[in-house]
C-alpha cells in the first residue's frame, strides 16, 4: 500500500496503548501481535505508548513512539503525513485513552476502540464507584463516538450491546503465537503430575476459589504449579490461603515467567486451570491449549470451544464445579489428557492463527476509511 511516486503509505493505522509492559497482563502481548499482524498484510502500522519495555519480546520490530503527551505526538504524525489514518485506541477508563478518543473525535478521525475485557460485569463492579464517575463524565461518550468497537469474542460483543451502544462490533478473537512443536516435549506417563495456573495473580482470576478446590481434592502425586505477577498484595492472600488449607508442600509457586520459562512450564504440565471469574478472551487458555495441554476454564471466559472440541472443561464460576472438573481430570488416566490436548492445539492452530486475524483487521480499516466492503466480522444480535 504504498505510493509509486513519492513512496510514502496511502493509509496509517495508529495503534493507542497506555503502557506495554511485561507485567502488563494480555494486551501487553496481544496489542504488539495484533499490529504485527496488521503491519504483515501491508497496511502500515504504528504505536503510541506512554511507557514499553524494550525487551518484551512481542514489540520488536515495530515502530513505537513513547511519550508522556501522546496527543501532541500524534498531533505531529498526522501533519506530517497525507496517510488516510484509523485509529485504533486500546483499553478503556485511563486519562490516555479518553485524550485519544476525543483528539481523534475532534479531528473526524475513524476511531476503533478495543475494551480488551474491561467492560465485563466483574470489571464493571471493581472500583464500580471510581468508574461510574468516568462513565458518566467520558468514557460513555467516548465509546459511543467509536466508528467501530472490536470485541474478541461474542460474548464481549454482547456485553456491549446490553451496556447500550449501538455502533457496529467487528468480533475478531485474539492470536495466539505457538513455539515450534518439537519444543513441546513431554513424558507420555510422568510419576509426578502438574495442574498449572499461569495468569496475572488477581482476585478476578478466582485463586482463592482454585485453592478451596485443591483443599478438597487433594489428587495424589498432583501438584498445583502458580505462575504470573502479582497485581497489588493477592499473591500474599493467596500464600496466606495455602499455608490456611495446608497445601504448602503440594503448591509451588514460581512467579513471574519470561517467554521460554513460560513454554517449559507449560510443557511440564498435564492439565491448566483458570478459574476466572471475568474474561474478554483468555489468551493463556489459547496458549495452554497450543502446548497441548487440556484446560479448565469457567463461563465467565469465551472458551465453550473447550466443550466443542472435546479438549477440557467449561464450568460455572464457584468451588464445587471446580472441584467436580479437577476430580475427573487429575483421575483421568495420561493417554486420555493427552489425547485432549492433542484436539486442543488443533483446535488453536485452526481458529487463532494472526495472520488471519490480521486480515480481518485490515477488513476493518478498509470499510472504515471507505476503500473496502463491510467486513464479515460484523456482529449481528
């Protein structure tokens, strides 16, 4: 997409995120894949950020602007060029995406706002009275304003009409990137088994829920492996609960995991479990399915592929489902958990592959500035 005269692109998406950090939690990932993937169709890509870090391995090789204005930033951008730009702005509340959205409104600029999850009822009652505040003084108009929201599931894209917009929804699930499959070896019949928990450690992720379950089942030779960063002091809850059930020596916890300690421990695991209590996509349910491993999830999260496909369990949210689907897992004998897991990454391989995803982005943009039909992606209620 790019001129024959003087080379410089006809169209620009300008991809908005408050922060890209390691401790970021999905979008951290997700966004720098995403415009990775929109970059790869031909369709130039760029980002802007108050802070990232360098070494994350998912924003190399993308054009990042990082500063503390992003306005004037992209006040500069736009001057300088004759692009056609979207907007694409990530995440909702924060100060920066609402100067975004109203620079980008003032300026009649296609906007696409992208929720990623927060905008789901659990999220909806954290800081309810610190949000009702915003939604009433900006963030409903600013999402109103929205020439398109982007919901990575169905069920966020219902969410959203029964919050009352009305604009058009283009359902496009995230991506997930699988290391090669060679890497993902395993014993076929370990003595010692691993049920793996790999999220940001926060009360919506339903750990006080998961170690009440592990209380009660207690499977023999299982261990409850816990991975990700603490948001706040709920790992210190969580810790707290463990020593309370007394499962010290049955849970470990490993903290936060670089990109190959992730890999390696799902690789070592046989079953993975979020009990979440609030989830637009789920992104580590995507990757624990990829590595083979079957996957225990509740409704709260999009995953009824695990019940499709045959490759783990989609539970009501609480103790005693989760206790239910930990007992036929951890009882299930090793050929047939692999056999899960082999339907799983099938699975991912078929429906979240980015490149897809980043044509159907593009889709998007293209309806949105005028040069393309309207995108099969469109909700329809």
């Amino acid at each position: 997409m790019t001129s024959d005269t003087d080379h410089t692109p006809d169209y620009l998406a300008i991809h908005t995120v408050a922060h890209l950090h390691a401790s970021g939690g999905g979008p951290s990932r997700t966004v720098p894949e995403l415009c990775k993937a929109v970059s790869g169709t031909g369709f130039p890509v760029q980002v802007f950020t108050m802070g990232v870090d360098n070494d994350l391995p998912a924003v190399r090789g993308l054009d990042v602007h990082t500063g503390p204005d992003p306005v004037r930033a992209l006040d500069n951008v736009i001057r300088q060029s004759s692009a056609q730009t979207v907007i694409h702005n990530h995440g909702v509340w924060l100060t920066f995406n609402h100067a975004v959205c109203r620079w980008a409104t003032n300026r009649s600029l296609p906007l696409v706002i992208s929720p990623h999850g927060m905008l789901e009822p659990w999220c909806l009652q954290h800081h309810k009275w610190r949000k009702r505040v915003a939604w009433y003084a900006y963030q409903h108009r600013d999402l109103s304003a929205a020439s398109c929201l982007r919901a990575t599931s169905k069920m966020e894209a219902e969410q959203f009409r029964r919050l009352g917009f009305k604009n058009p929804i283009a359902v496009i699930p995230n991506g997930v990137t699988l290391p090669e499959h060679s890497t993902l070896s395993r014993s076929d019949a370990p003595a010692d088994k691993y049920a793996l928990f790999l999220s940001r450690l926060h009360p919506k992720k339903g750990l006080l829920d998961l170690v009440e379950a592990w209380r009660q089942v207690r499977p023999e030779r299982w261990t409850l492996l816990i991975a990700g960063p603490s948001e706040g002091d709920h790992e210190q809850a969580v810790r707290e609960a463990v020593r309370n059930a007394g499962l010290d020596e049955c849970v470990q916890f490993l903290g936060a995991l670089d990109d190959r300690e992730k890999w390696d421990v799902y690789a070592k695991s046989q079953l993975f479990v979020l009990p979440t209590l609030s989830e637009n996509f789920g992104v580590v349910v995507a990757e624990a399915l990829g590595a083979e491993v079957p996957v225990i999830t509740t409704k709260a999260a999009p995953w009824s592929l695990l019940q499709e496909e045959d490759c783990g369990w989609w539970i009501e949210t609480g103790v005693t489902p989760l206790v239910q689907a930990l007992r036929q897992a951890t009882d299930a004998p090793s050929d047939h958990l692999h056999r899960m897991g082999q339907r799983g990454r099938a699975a991912v391989l078929k429906r979240f592959d980015w490149t897809r995803i980043g044509e159907q982005m593009v889709a998007v943009y293209n309806w949105l500035l005028g040069i393309g039909p309207e995108p099969d992606t469109l909700f329809a209620p």
